[in-house]
C-alpha cells in the first residue's frame, strides 16, 4: 500500500547513533575472545583479518561492529565483511541457522521440544541448513504457528521480512509471549522488539538484510 511506502520512504535503514554501551560491549567482547583464544594462533589470524576487513570497508561503522561482533560471537563464520554480504537479504533457512546459534550460543537457550518437524519443502535443503531448520523448530523460534505446532511447510528459501525476522527474535527472548494468530501476527513481536529498543523500524513488509539481523543481535545481547 502506498502509505506503507511513504512511512517507508523517510527511513529505509536500522542504523542509528552507536551507543557507547555498545562500543564498550563489543571491546570486551573482542578482549574476551582474544584471551580465550591466546594459543590458537590460526583463530587470532582469522580474527585480525576480519576486523581489518570491516576497518577497510565503506560501510557505516555501526555495521563494522555488527559484522565483528557477529563473527567474535560465531554467528557468522564468513571470514570477512565483504563475504558476509551484509547487505544482501536473507532465506528463512538462513535466518534458521543464525538464530539457532545465537539463541543456544549468546542466551544459552535450550530445545523445547524432541520430535522433528516433518516439513513438505526442506528435503533438498543442504544437511547443515535442514538440521538447522529442525533445530528452529525444537528451540520454538520458526516453522511453528501461534500455538508452537510445526508448519505443513517451511518455506526454506523464503526472503525473510521484518516481520518474520522480529517474530524469531522476540520468540527467542520472550517464549511464546506474543504469539498471536492471524494476518497480522507479527505485531505484538514487532512492538516488543521496539520496546526493548533492539529495532526502530517497524514497517512488517520492509526486507531484511544480514547486515541488520546482526546489528540488532548485537543490540539485544548488549541490552540483556
């Protein structure tokens, strides 16, 4: 609709201000991961070179941080900025895949549930990204309706929206808190996420980047 575009058309990015919070989250983050890492030469490397890559990039240095972050936390393991297509969209299995890691990894989350989800789409999908499918659904984060029952599909290589992306992440902080049926599932997720200050953008039909599922895990993570 058009209004939506017009809201839309003022501001089309998630970037704002960095906080000093978040510098100073991110400096202990990188100081940690170094001295966990102190033998392991190969892993140091791979750290320099990544945050070299971000220094010399173009992008704004909000997203610099998000993609180090990111990658000190293993959320993604693509070893520099520019492999990390920050601003390129992302497949719901994709989405699966991060989520999961940052939900076990950063929260410390744990499964909820032991079946497997027999999805009518994902059989073709490569065997990291199909566990990673399964495993969003154990974790109740994707593939499921208002009432945690898995989906007749998956829709794996679905472009994920914002409303899909903030119906994951407030699933992963809040449980099933805001789950609600209907066309307009999303919202209670959307206005939760804007509460606790983790995303500014509310419009449901704008399209996700990497870049800014990064960026707002790593808002998340310094604001819990």
């Amino acid at each position: 609709s058009s209004s939506t575009n017009n809201d839309n058309k003022e501001d089309k990015t998630e970037e704002t201000e960095k906080t000093d919070t978040e510098e100073k989250t991110l400096n202990n983050m990188i100081e940690n991961f170094i001295k966990n890492n102190s033998e392991n030469k190969t892993i140091l490397n791979s750290l320099s070179k990544a945050m070299e890559s971000a220094i010399k990039s173009s992008y704004s240095q909000e997203l610099k941080d998000a993609y180090t972050y990111a990658f000190v936390r293993g959320i993604t393991t693509k070893g520099t900025i520019q492999q990390a297509e920050l601003d390129r969209g992302m497949t719901r299995a994709e989405m699966a895949k991060m989520m999961a890691e940052f939900a076990q990894k950063v929260l410390g989350k744990k499964a909820t549930k032991t079946d497997l989800p027999k999805y009518a789409d994902i059989s073709e999908i490569k065997w990291d990204l199909f566990d990673y499918i399964q495993l969003a659904y154990q974790l109740q984060i994707m593939g499921i309706d208002a009432k945690g029952n898995a989906m007749e599909n998956f829709n794996p290589h679905g472009l994920v929206s914002r409303a899909e992306f903030a119906t994951v992440l407030s699933r992963v902080l809040f449980g099933d808190k805001h789950n609600q049926t209907g066309a307009d599932f999303y919202t209670s997720h959307l206005n939760a996420l804007k509460e606790h200050g983790v995303l500014k953008n509310t419009n449901p039909e704008m399209q996700e980047l990497r870049g800014w599922v990064m960026l707002m895990l790593m808002r998340t993570e310094s604001k819990n």
